[in-house]
C-alpha cells in the first residue's frame, strides 16, 4: 500500500504459516521421522536467514512441517527491532510451546536469552542472529539425524526459499555501522559485514537460473555495501569485481531480471545508480528511510541532516531519470519532536512528491540511547501526528496513482485469484507497495510478465486491462 502504518515485524505462527511453507513441506520425503516446524518472524533480513536454516535441515535430510502436531521441535527465528516485535516474538514462542512443547529459539531476540529464558524457562535453546551452525547443532541434539541419500533427497541449488518463485530476497551484507539513537541493530547483528562480492553474483545467478524475475537486493544498509573490505576486487566468472554497490548493480543488471534495491542509505555515491536506472539496467526504484526532515531532529538520530540538499538530489534523480519511484520510512513522535519540527516533516512531503512511504510512532526500544532523551511525546500527540502524517502522504500517493491511468506497464503477476490477477509494476516492491489488480484476467500464471493499461486507481492500487506485448 502507498500509505501504510509502518509495521517492521511480520508475525507468522506456525498455524498460519502453511502458504509460506508449502513449498519447502512438498518438496520433501515423507521420511516419517526427524520432522521440525519453522516460524519466521521480522523483516526480508531475517526471512533469508531463515531460508539458510531450512537449506540446511533439508540438505541433512530433515522433513519441514507446516502444523504443531507433526514436528518432533519447533524453531521460532525472533524479531526484535522494537518493542511490539518483541511482545509478538515472545508470544508466538508461548504459543509454540503450549502447541508442541519443544521449542528452539534464534534470530534477533536471541541475543536477549535472559529476557526469554525469564519468561520461557523451557525453551530448549537459544542462539542470535545468523547462528546456522549452532542452530542446526541444537537440533541435533533433540531430533536424531535422519538417515539421507543424496541422490534421492535432492535439494535446489538456490537452496530452500519461503518467498514465491518468481522473486528471491538477495541479502548482500550482515550488521550495520551506524548508530541511530533509535536502532539496536548494530549491538544485534554487529558491524558491517559485506559478503564477497562473487558468492552474492553466483547466488543471483543461481536464483535467475531457477526461474525467479525479480531480485530484491536487501541489508541493513544497502549503499555501504563494501566499505568494511575498503571496496576489495573480487572475482566472478574470471572477471575483476569491486565489492561496491555500484559494480554490483551493473552486473545485476546483466542478468535479464527485474533488480529492486532496498534499505539504501542516502550517502552521495547513491547517485551513481541512478544513470543505471535511466538506463534500464536495474529498476528506477529507491527504498531510502530518510526517517524526517527536521534538522535538529535528525541530529538526535543520528541520521544525515542537511533536508535542502536532500531535496535538491531528489530532483537531480529525477531529472536524470524521470521514472524513479522512491518509498522512504520516518518516525513521528521521536523525543522532543515540537509542533514546528512535525511541520517541517509535512512540508518535506509535499515538497519531495515520494511515491512510497511508510510512518511509524516511536517507540521506546529496550537498549536504544534516544530512551534518554528529555521531553519525550505523550502517546495521544504521536497518534494525531501519524493520523496527519498519513492523510498529507494519501492525497500526494493518491494523485502520483491517478497520473498513471492510461499508461501502459509491464506488471509482473504475484498470483491469480478468483477475481483475477494481481501483479505489481516496477513502482512497486512485494508485501510493502501497491498492487494492479487485473479482474476477470485468468490467461496468465505467476511469474510472467505482461503489459498492462491502467484503467482506474484509488490511494493505495490500481487497476487495469491486459494489452498486447
């Protein structure tokens, strides 16, 4: 949706999870033994973290189940960037108890096992993030290892994956550098870590080989891909690599699909993509958290704070390259936010036109330094502030939408419903933007890519009619 209330963690129980998982749970033997459920919690980050783990336990033989009953252990793999998420993990790790008993607990709230072992004193393990080894030791321990031929239990090269076919999560580093006051990610995940620029290629290619059409480039922070290797040469098919995102991106561009960059942080070599975008090498679509727009705010953040020249860019990137779609995130209510500073952040919207935005209240994160910060916004004033945040950003998405009726789109088809189709344009990125919805079009299958002409549109989506290629 173009006007959304930002929610970082998407919350999938194992009683809900049959959709996510009936790819992995079909594709594996019904060996009648050595069978663990999977819950995946939190942000594309976590999902491919957890697409490793599942790799793993199927390499080794292990059958994935989708339902409480059939697993001999349970694995939730946590969120836990802000509070809710916390609550949410902490009870869908009850609920996996209460449902199964045995249950093993991973991913970003792992690194707080007191504060889970406190509440869930039977848990039978706990680990942090991107702790495959010690995860798949854990399950050894209390699921005897199944007995497996390779030849026969055959795994994908692009490994397990819970996302649809046609579209794979491409994780290009762990960790972050920064220090927002209002993140804790850095003392969850660690530093920067950028993987080498040649396994992330092959793993693209591999994931192209296997019929995905879009590659979403994700991390903490895209645009810093690199800076902890000082921007090393890597190889890739005997080819001289930098590990940068701009190399990165022109040779994703190479590959035939669509290629979306998420999580960029605004630092000044963002604008070397752009040409790559007017060039159609990788997609005119920029997911940047600019987070607010006032100075003094911004400071407190700890985030880049120079608006002005954040606007003069957003206009050199479109006049570069006109069709650029951009989606951002901003908090309202950080402490000390005044009337005058929310106003500042309105005017950003309506000066800055963005296509995508997401708005979410602070709120207070256990370990986060802007906890100490005076003058902190009643509850009440945050919930009038997004109320007006959201109806400023749903008149401007509103009429970015209507502009496109009677333009013609290559729309990519997520699925076909009983009503239709449903598929995304370029402008839009799985789960987080608008959808095209195409009534009573059957003749289609997802993952193809068709054009389409957009007929009616309304805040949030559009509709159209299938036209001849």
């Amino acid at each position: 949706m173009s006007v959304k209330k930002f929610t970082p963690n998407q919350t999938t129980t194992l009683k809900t999870a049959e959709k996510q998982l009936s790819n992995v749970a079909s594709e594996t033997a019904d060996s009648g033994q050595s069978k663990v459920g999977f819950i995946s919690l939190g942000c594309p980050k976590n999902l491919v973290d957890s697409e490793r783990i599942l790799t793993q336990l199927r390499t080794e033989g292990y059958e994935v189940v989708p339902s409480y009953n059939d697993a001999q252990l349970v694995i939730v793999n946590t969120c836990g960037f802000i509070d809710s998420a916390v609550q949410e993990s902490l009870d869908t790790i009850g609920e996996a108890l209460a449902e199964n008993g045995k249950v093993l607990v991973t991913g970003c709230l792992g690194v707080k096992e007191n504060e889970i072992k406190e509440i869930h004193p039977n848990v039978l393990g706990i680990t942090g993030p991107h702790a495959y080894e010690e995860v798949l030791s854990q399950v050894h321990e209390h699921v005897e290892k199944p007995k497996h031929n390779p030849f026969t239990d055959l795994i994908p090269d692009h490994g397990v994956k819970l996302t649809p076919k046609h579209f794979a999560y491409l994780k290009i580093s762990e960790g972050c550098n920064h220090r927002c006051t209002f993140c804790i990610i850095p003392s969850m995940r660690g530093d920067l870590d950028s993987r080498p620029i040649g396994d992330v290629l092959s793993e693209a290619k591999r994931l192209v080989n296997a019929g995905v059409k879009e590659l979403l480039v994700i991390s903490q922070d895209t645009s810093a891909y690199g800076v902890d290797l000082k921007y090393r040469t890597g190889f890739w098919e005997g080819m001289p690599v930098k590990t940068k995102m701009i190399a990165l991106c022109e040779q994703l561009g190479k590959m035939g699909v669509w290629v979306r960059l998420h999580y960029v942080y605004p630092y000044p070599h963002v604008d070397d993509v752009i040409p790559l975008m007017a060039e159609g090498k990788i997609l005119p679509y920029l997911d940047i958290p600019f987070q607010h727009a006032s100075p003094r705010i911004l400071k407190l953040m700890k985030r880049p704070g120079n608006i002005d020249k954040t606007l003069e860019r957003i206009k050199k990137w479109r006049e570069i390259c006109p069709e650029l779609v951009i989606r951002s995130t901003f908090i309202v209510g950080f402490p000390g936010e005044t009337e005058e500073e929310f106003e500042e952040l309105l005017n950003f919207l309506k000066e800055a036109q963005l296509d995508r935005v997401g708005c979410f209240k602070y709120s207070p994160v256990e370990g986060a330094s802007a906890n100490e910060l005076p003058e902190h916004v009643s509850e009440e004033v945050k919930e009038e502030r997004l109320a007006r945040f959201m109806a400023v950003q749903a008149e401007i998405s509103a009429e970015k939408l209507r502009q496109k009726i009677g333009n013609e789109y290559q729309v990519l088809i997520d699925e076909v419903t009983s009503d239709g189709a449903i598929g995304r344009t370029y402008c839009d990125a799985p789960e987080v933007d608008g959808v095209v919805h195409l009534t009573d079009e059957f003749d289609v299958k997802p993952g193809e890519k068709v054009w389409v002409q957009i007929i009616h549109s309304d805040e949030h989506d559009l509709w159209g009619v299938r036209v001849e290629d």
